[in-house]
C-alpha cells in the first residue's frame, strides 16, 4: 500500500515565477493544478455543444460549468497549450522545451508521412497514452488528456479537432518545478508515447536525458516493467504517477492500481474499444466497470458510451483516491504502455466520486454483470 502524505494546497500559484510556464484557470490565472471534463455533445446539437466542459481546481472545491469553449485560448486548457504557440512566435525554442504525444496524431502529422498506413499502425506500436509537456527552466505543465488528434504541433496554432466533438474527454494539468521533468522523463520511458513533435534541446536535453531519449523513441529494456513517481507540484501538492510498459503483461487497473491504493476502483473508460475487461472481483481489491455518469448539481447525464475520458476513483473516501489517465481496460491495452496520475485528496475524490451513476457489479459466484444505481 502506498503510504505517502498527499498534501492539500491551494489552486492559485502565489510563488509562481512571474513570466513562468503554468497552468492556466478559465480567467487566466496561473494555478498548481485543473482538471477540466469535456461533457459529449446531446444528439442533434449545434457544434458548440460539444465543447463546452466542467471545470476543478483547489479553489472551486467542487465542479463548475467551464467558462469558454474547448477550441477557444480563453478557457482553461486553451490558456494553458497557446503558451506552447506563443513562445514558438517569439522564436523562444532556445528558452523552452516540449514533448506532444498521442496515440492517435493529429491528422496533419499523418498525411505529412510518405505512405498512408493503417488506422492499427498507431494504436499497436506505441503506448496507449497522450499528452502535453512545456517548460522552461525554471518550471511547467503535464497535460495528461484522453483526446484523439490534439493538439496541433508547435509550428500550427491551438485549434481543436472536429473529431473531439461527440464524446467525453478529460484533462489534468499539474505544474510543476523544472527538476521534476527528470521524473517524467524517466515515466516516458515505461509509457512509450507516440510523440509527434517535441523540442528538448542545449541545457534541457543534458539536463533532462530521459525526457529526451523518451521523445526519440526509446524505451526501457528490462524489469521492472512498471514504475511508480511520486511528483510534487509548484505549489506542494501531490500527485502519484504510475506508468506501465508493454511488457508489464496486464490491465492497469485490475493487475496493479487497485491493489497499490489498496481500494475497490470505479473506472470509467471507452467501452467501445474491442476486447472489453469485464468488472473484476476476483481479487481482495475490485474494480467496476462504470456505466453512466451524471453531474447532478448541473442536470447533465450520459451514458459511458458516449464518453472517451479515462478515470477511476475509489469506491470509499478512506482512501479516498482520485485518478485521471489514458488508458482503457481492454485486452489489447493490456500489453501496451500507458498510465494515470492519482491524487489523494478529499474534494477531488468527492468531486469524481459524486459523477458515478451506475456502474457494472459481478456476483460471488460466476461473476456475472449486474448493473448498479449508486444512490447519493
């Protein structure tokens, strides 16, 4: 079992550098942390349905409807990926650094490839993982995300993909001191992130090797095929990081995450990938398949079906976990890179905890699904 004192801190960086790379909240202010749900968009809805999403932080203690859109640079995680644009404007490549990844590449990245392959080539020969790094050297951001095709390389600008209207995706930005870019670098490593442009050069790539090395491909060569980091935020708060490389033989959730938080997990995921992980009770700790979701307190609901994001949260608030990532529960994802990033925290736990709706049970016996209504 994990013992490790997750500290709670407030979302607003007051010992922020000033000009620093940050995470942004929905009014522009640097914070440690956000996490942002992109609600799917309602059948036979206009476009801007589908963007619009629910916003966390230390400050909002609570979902709140997101102030601006997915495709516009005034909402939180459109503030926070047009640094990367800004600083490649400026011809400021030379001050930063950043790694974009995704096992599904923006479609831009595809055609400037000298052959069309197959839609299997990206989601077989990398990890099951996507996500934004930026930094300077004194700080910044990992944007863990479950969205296929975004963002757009460095040299485009922020825009978000026609692809990313219909279903449910999540986000988790931490920021972070530069030292800690070491650690998840050497994340990378197990993950084996397909990554589609990246800028680690001078000080950054001998000061940060792993990081690097994971940007150019390379992966780790021998056991142990997983890896847990603890990760400390700008402004103190705690996050776990597990990463998992293909080698590791098994799902994340069921053969290592709930026995590591020593808790019973729902998880939701993309139940319409193939090779679907039924709910697992056959260990001490288990593991739901979610079913639907509902953010009460704002009348919206929605089937899992519909929904893309990749999270888990513990059935009970003692522990009390809360994680966001980007993998499914699949048979194919078993052997393939990939991780979440989990947090020990009272609010964010409540906050997850408050979305389940129904999830899938199993009996004692044969271990057959039976769908649950959580009762609030």
């Amino acid at each position: 079992m994990l013992r490790i004192l997750l500290l709670l801190s407030g979302s607003v960086l007051h010992n922020a550098v000033s000009g620093s790379i940050s995470c942004y909240d929905d009014s522009g202010q640097p914070v440690d942390w956000f996490i942002a749900y992109k609600l799917p968009k309602p059948h036979h809805s206009p476009p801007a349905e589908g963007m619009r999403y629910m916003y966390l932080d230390g400050q909002t203690q609570g979902w709140v409807q997101g102030k601006s859109l997915m495709n516009s640079t005034e909402g939180a995680v459109g503030r926070t990926v047009q640094q990367l644009y800004k600083k490649a404007s400026r011809r400021q490549e030379e001050q930063t650094a950043y790694v974009l990844y995704n096992d599904e590449p923006p479609r831009e990245f595809v055609s400037s490839l000298n052959y069309e392959p197959p839609d299997e080539l990206f989601s077989s020969l990398n990890g099951h993982t996507k996500g934004v790094i930026l930094l300077d050297k004194t700080q910044g951001f990992w944007l863990l995300h479950s969205t296929p095709h975004f963002p757009p390389s460095a040299d485009e600008q922020y825009d978000w993909p026609h692809s990313g209207l219909s279903y449910g995706q999540t986000f988790l930005c931490i920021t972070l001191p530069y030292g800690q870019f070491k650690e998840i670098g050497n994340q990378l490593l197990y993950t084996e992130p397909l990554v589609y442009d990246h800028h680690v050069e001078g000080t950054f790539a001998q000061d940060l090797p792993a990081l690097l090395n994971a940007s150019e491909g390379q992966h780790i060569e021998e056991e142990p095929w997983n890896s847990t980091v603890a990760l400390r935020s700008v402004g103190g708060k705690e996050f776990i990081s597990f990463a998992k490389f293909r080698a590791f033989d098994d799902d994340l959730y069921s053969g290592w995450l709930a026995q590591a938080l020593a808790s019973n997990l729902y998880v939701q995921f993309w139940l319409r990938s193939r090779g679907i992980l039924p709910s697992n009770c056959s260990g001490h700790f288990r593991v739901y398949n979610m079913e639907e979701i509902a953010f009460q307190h704002a009348a919206i609901s929605f089937a899992s079906m519909v929904d893309h994001s990749k999270w888990c949260v513990s059935t009970e608030s003692d522990p009390g976990w809360a994680c966001v990532g980007d993998m499914n529960r699949n048979r194919a994802e078993e052997y393939r890179g990939g991780g979440t990033i989990c947090c020990r925290d009272a609010a964010v736990w409540k906050a997850f905890r408050s979305l389940v709706q129904k999830y899938t049970d199993c009996d004692g016996a044969g271990h057959q699904p039976v769908t649950r209504t959580v009762i609030t």
